[in-house]
C-alpha cells in the first residue's frame, strides 16, 4: 500500500526567505499553473513528468529538474505509486545576481550531477546552513543557464490584465468584461489569452489572486487573506490554495 503523501514548507532566513517544499510520495495531479520563481527540484524517488504547452519531460530520481520562470506547466508522477522532490523556489532576480548580473532567459531543463544534487540537498536536512554555503552552490546552477532568448510577447497584453485584476481583488471579475476591456469577442479574447499563457483567463485571474494572497499570509490571518481576494469562504480559499500549491495555507504559514 502507498505511503500517505507529506508535505513540509520552510523558509531560509537569509536572501529574502527563500522558500523550500519536500514533498513526500506525491500521488496528487496539480493541473497547469504557473510560479513567478524558478523551480529547482531534486527528484528524491520516483519518476516526475513535467509538462507545458509544446512538451512532456520524464525525470528520474536523483535528478534535478527545472521549471522556468512563468513557465505554464503542470507536474505529475509516471507511476501510481507517486514520487517524492524536494524544490527551491528561486527569485529571478537572485539567479541575475548570483550570475554576476547577467539575466538568465532560461535554465536546462534537466541536470544530471551528482554531486550538485547531494549538495543541494543539504539545504533541507541542514538548518544550520548559512547564506555563504547556499550562494557558493547556488551559483553553480547557473552554469546551466541555456541562453535561449524569451519569446517575444504578443500584441495582447498580460500587463494590462494584471492592471485591471489589481484595482479591485474582491471583484468577481467576469471574461466578457475583459474581453470588453480589449475590444474583443469573448471567444476571440480566450483563444488569445491561452495562446500566450497557455492556461484560461479564469485560471490565471486565480492564480494571481492566489501570489499575492500568499505573501499577504505573512501578516494576515487566512480569513482576513481569503476576504480580501474575493474567496466566499475559508475551506474555497484552502481548497484552491493546496491546489495550486500542494500545501494548505495553515500549513505554509508554520512553515513561515
């Protein structure tokens, strides 16, 4: 019989509280979604499947596998039984610094080293790791920046949206009224916006409500966080939280 999946969420108390999941016989599928961080994860046991809109990757244990920035994908195990990661979950901007201010478009998608993999590792079983250990094996991530350029944008803008969601989170923000707000049929503004993003409007609206809910965690109560992003209820806000994340938010905030 499979092991009950775990989760475990902390924080590093340095660059910023950079946040660290180990995740334990995950069986659950999380659907597309997307983080504004990098996603560093060793595959621990088991086999990981990591998909986007063009392609589908196989990642075995004791490797690492990379999500991009931004990146619309969604992650799943190959076999019943689940796998078990342990992921960083890294700033763009720390990965600029840490590659001595170059921009880094893109990270390999797989890595095979051993010794990186056993090093990173240490991150999780250690608590007395200190900011000099992590940012001297840090970098060595970016030894596999891929310097593929982003694609470019196209004419409709996510920027926009984002605008339009920021100016009132409790709103009920409906597709014909951002279809509306670019001049567009509905049906012409979805099949847009998923040819960009590769997830729904609905979907992206969510997980943007979801971002900036987490960070509100850090000083707010989770009723107070679930109101002030138009979630109708706590177990709505819970549900969609560990959907999305693979923890629930009382979980995430003993971890921070």
């Amino acid at each position: 019989m499979n092991s009950t999946s775990s989760y475990i969420y902390k924080k590093l108390n340095f660059f910023d509280g950079i946040e660290l999941l180990d995740a334990k016989n995950e069986t659950e599928y999380f659907p597309f979604h997307k983080h504004d961080s990098y996603c560093i994860s060793l595959i621990t046991s088991g086999t990981e499947v990591l998909e986007n809109r063009e392609n589908k990757f196989i990642i075995p244990a004791n490797t690492i596998s990379i999500t991009q920035a931004n990146e619309v994908h969604k992650n799943y195990s190959l076999f019943e039984f689940g796998y078990s990661y342990k992921t960083l979950y890294i700033n763009p901007e720390l990965l600029t610094y840490l590659n001595n201010g170059e921009k880094i478009n893109n990270l390999n998608r797989t890595i095979s080293n051993p010794h990186l993999f056993n090093t990173l590792n240490r991150l999780f079983e250690n608590d007395n790791v200190n900011a000099r250990f992590f940012e001297e094996n840090l970098k060595k991530i970016c030894f596999y920046n891929d310097n593929q350029p982003t694609k470019k944008r196209s004419k409709f803008s996510i920027d926009i949206l984002e605008n339009l969601i920021e100016k009132d989170f409790q709103k009920i923000i409906s597709i014909e009224w951002l279809a509306n707000s670019f001049h567009l049929s509905k049906y012409h503004f979805i099949r847009e916006f998923k040819k960009q993003t590769g997830i729904t409007p609905q979907a992206y609206i969510t997980l943007f409500k979801l971002e900036k809910a987490k960070n509100d965690l850090k000083y707010k109560s989770i009723k107070e966080t679930a109101y002030d992003y138009g979630f109708y209820d706590l177990s709505h806000f819970s549900n969609t939280f560990k959907k999305f994340y693979g923890t629930s938010p009382t979980q995430y905030i003993e971890a921070i």
